[in-house]
C-alpha cells in the first residue's frame, strides 16, 4: 500500500514513473527497516504469533496514517506506457499487466537465484531455519533478518506501485493483496516460493473463471474457498515436502 | 584459555546453575559430567550467552560476559550444542559451507573445499550424501553433520553438548574417535556427556556438577569408579 500511496503522490508531482518507482521503493525499504529496528527487534520473549500479531497492528496504523494525510477515497493512475490496452489472441487487457507479469518473471527469477545459489541467500534460509545454528556459526542474525524486512519492504513497494494503475490507489489497497498472498503461500505450501508463486496463479485463474461463468459478486470467495479445500485435503500445501523431525 | 569465573543462571526465580567456576587451559580435554538437571547444558549456553546469566567469562584474556554468541563464533570456538545445528531444508553440502562462511569469505573457496576434503576422510557417509537435504539424514548423520560443521571452521576451541546423545554404540564409538583425532590436532575440548567412563578416557580433566554446583574436579582418570560420579549420577 505505502509503494502504491508513494508512487502515486510522486507521479502526480509530476516525476516520471521510473524515478518514483525507485524513491517509493527506496522509502519503504527504509521505513521497514525502522520499524524492525525500533520495534520488532526491541520486543521481549518475542515468538512467532506475537511478531505477526504486531506487524498486522503496525498495518493498521499505517493505513489510517494514509487514511488521514491523503483521503479514503480511491484514486486512478494511468498505466506506466504510453497505451492503455493490448490485444493478444484476441483477449483485450491493460498494458499495465505486462509490466507486472515481466516484473514478476524477473524478481521471482533472481530470488530463486539468490537464495539457492548464491551463499549469501543461503545465509538467509539458515536463518529462518535455526537462527541459533546460525548465531553458533557466526551468523550476525539481527542483520539478516534487517536484510529480510528490507527486501520485503521494497518487493511490497515494488508491487504497490506497479499494480495502482490496475487496483486504484487508496489507503486499504494492500489488505484484499496481503489475505490472496496469504491464500496463495497456504495453496502452494509455506516456505516454499515457486509454490507461493503457482498458489497465485491457480487462485488468479479460477478468480477469472468463476467472474466469466458463475458471477464477479463471488471472485473474492474464491481464493478463500480454494484455500480451505487445500487445508482439508493438503494441509502442508499442494508443493510442500513432508518435513521429517529426526530424534 | 577459557575461564569461567562465578557464573550463575537463573530462569524466572529458579536456579540452574550456582557460582559456578571452571577452567580450560590450552590444548586441553576437559568435561563436565552430572545428571540430567546438573545443569550441563545450560552452563555451556551461558558461555556463549544464548542464556542471561551473572558473572565473569574470559577467552584468551578477553573478556566475552557481553559478547553476541555469532561474535564468540568468530573468535576461534565452537559449540555443537545437544539440538544439533543443522539446518534442515539445505542439502549436507550447504550446511557445511554455512557453518564455514566466514571462512569462504575471507580465505576463498578454494580453501573451504581442501577443508572440506579433509574433513570427508572422517565422515565418508558425509560425502556421499553431499546432496541430501540434512533434515532427511539419519539422527546419527546429523549428529555426525554437526560435528563436521564444527570441524570445518578449524577451531581452537571446540564445545560439545552431548555429542553421543541417542547415538547406536557403534556410532558413539565413531564419536569418541572424533574427539581422539581432535586432541591429536592439539584442539582444545570442553566436553558435556553422559557416558561417564568414555569420556573420562578421552579427557584430561573432569568437573563434576549436581544441581548446578560444581561438586568436585580432578584428573580424569581418577574420576573413573569413583564416589563423587556415583553420587552425582546415583544421589546420596
């Protein structure tokens, strides 16, 4: 929400798209960092539920920031290229959907590459793994779960602003994006991020479908229901190994 | 090498471990051996501050009381703690290269892969798993991966919490190997077990804690059949 809000006031200011995709991402990357600098690393006794509990607070509070330095109200932005639509295989759509499969295509690409082949990517996987493994080999982890939050900050600036032309900006923008995100990683299997990314892609697809032949009133309902027949049937996720606990 | 001078831990108001003092010198074996609830494990989490306590530890007349655990890794010492460190969804091969990364960044991999060579000629099952995600490994494998990803950083300093723990005999024997060719290589070892009588054959010098004291400390040798580890592990 905060790379779309950003984007768009910078955009309207006048400065060209490529520039406030880069302060917008830059901004959020920084303002993630200060919030896991002076919040989430400062909390006592903290676990997993109680992090996840704050940084939804912290949500909540940043949209009513925008709520109240910009407006409620849902503002259109015109798509980053100099045409509105593009006609493939006779399907008509915005030219802004290229922008956001290619940038997805290619950030899904290099985080792949990252974190599996590269060692300071694996650095990161340890981490999540056993921190305290990580701590006993010299692994500083304060500085890389800051490195998380930064790159999560910009990959949710990134997405912000490059979805606003489709979605409107406006102070809420995120939460309908945040709970499908979450559908998705549910449907593919958590930690796994191909698996996240298919999980998108088979709620996307029967979103459309079920618009095209049920009704658009139920296209939201979809992702939720699909996330619920995942859990009966495959609670790990449809691309999640079985984890083996050794004693 | 490393003293540890008066420590005490407390969880909530309960007392794990009592003005505890110990000491490793150079090239040194030693152990701390006690019952379950001695307060073995919890002394070694101390050292490397992944516990709160109170009181003084010194590393090569370095004072680490306040030290980060990942700065401690980074002064030569390790420490296989009893959950082993193995990092489950990465293959045998990366989890070594994670426990050395520091070592890659500042010697070149080159030098991380002849370390690496080395260390396959004691852990043979290692190598040929080298592509296996560890979580997949055998409880053995991984006790014997972690003790690879200690070997493997070239300590000075290597700490052990019950490396033997759930092990077949066959494989504690491979373990207490491990920790003769260690001494060999002029390591020095602080070591936690339970199998009192191999380790106290593999050790310098022993202490002897019940709950959270230390209650005795000697020569090795002279520990074995004695009344204070019949006391420590049987009560009385």
């Amino acid at each position: 929400m905060l790379g779309g809000v950003l984007g768009f006031v910078l955009i309207q200011h006048s400065i060209p798209v490529f520039i406030s995709v880069i302060i917008s991402t830059i901004i959020v990357s920084i303002i993630a960092i200060l919030i896991h600098v002076t919040m989430l690393s400062k909390t006592k006794n903290a676990n997993e539920l109680s992090l996840i509990i704050m940084t939804i607070g912290i949500s909540i509070f940043l949209r009513g920031v925008v709520a109240v330095v910009l407006d409620k109200d849902a503002h259109p932005l015109t798509p980053f290229f100099n045409f509105s639509s593009v006609s493939l295989f006779g399907i008509t759509f915005s030219s802004q959907y290229i922008i956001v499969i290619c940038a997805v295509i290619i950030f899904v690409g290099l985080f792949y590459f990252y974190m599996n082949k590269t060692l300071p990517g694996k650095i990161m996987q340890a981490v999540s793994m056993n921190p305290l493994a990580s701590k006993i080999f010299g692994i500083d982890v304060n500085f890389q779960q800051l490195k998380a939050f930064a790159i999560s900050g910009f990959v949710g600036s990134l997405a912000g602003i490059i979805i606003a032309p489709i979605s409107f900006v406006q102070y809420d923008m995120g939460v309908m994006f945040g709970l499908k995100g979450f559908a998705a990683c549910v449907v593919g299997g958590f930690g796994n991020n191909t698996g996240a990314l298919v999980g998108g892609l088979i709620i996307g697809i029967a979103e459309s479908l079920s618009s095209g032949y049920i009704s658009s009133s139920y296209k939201d309902l979809i992702a939720f229901v699909i996330m619920i027949a995942v859990l009966f049937i495959k609670p790990s996720g449809l691309f999640s190994s079985e984890d083996v606990e050794r004693v | 090498m490393l003293k540890i001078e008066n420590v005490s831990v407390y969880y909530d108001k309960a007392i794990a471990i009592d003005n505890v003092s110990i000491e490793v010198k150079y090239n040194e074996a030693v152990c701390v051996l006690g019952s379950n609830g001695a307060g073995k494990t919890t002394l070694l989490n101390a050292i490397f501050n992944v516990v709160p306590k109170l009181g003084r530890v010194v590393l090569n007349n370095i004072d680490i009381t306040n030290t980060p655990t990942h700065k401690i890794a980074k002064m030569g010492v390790v420490y296989v703690t009893d959950k082993r460190t193995v990092f489950n969804d990465l293959n045998v091969y990366e989890n070594l290269e994670i426990a050395a990364f520091d070592i890659i960044k500042s010697s070149g991999r080159k030098f991380f892969e002849k370390n690496l060579s080395a260390i396959f000629e004691h852990f043979g099952n290692l190598e040929e798993k080298q592509k296996l995600k560890a979580g997949y490994l055998s409880g053995g494998e991984q006790q014997m991966l972690s003790v690879a990803q200690g070997l493997i950083r070239a300590p000075k300093l290597f700490v052990m919490d019950e490396p033997t723990a759930g092990l077949s005999p066959k494989l504690m024997g491979y373990v207490f190997d491990i920790i003769a060719f260690m001494k060999k290589q002029k390591m020095t070892i602080l070591i936690v077990e339970q199998n009192v009588n191999k380790t106290l054959m593999a050790t310098d010098r022993a202490y002897i804690m019940e709950v959270g004291k230390i209650k005795d400390s000697g020569n090795s040798k002279d520990f074995l059949d004695s009344e204070s580890i019949k006391k420590a592990y049987l009560g009385g």
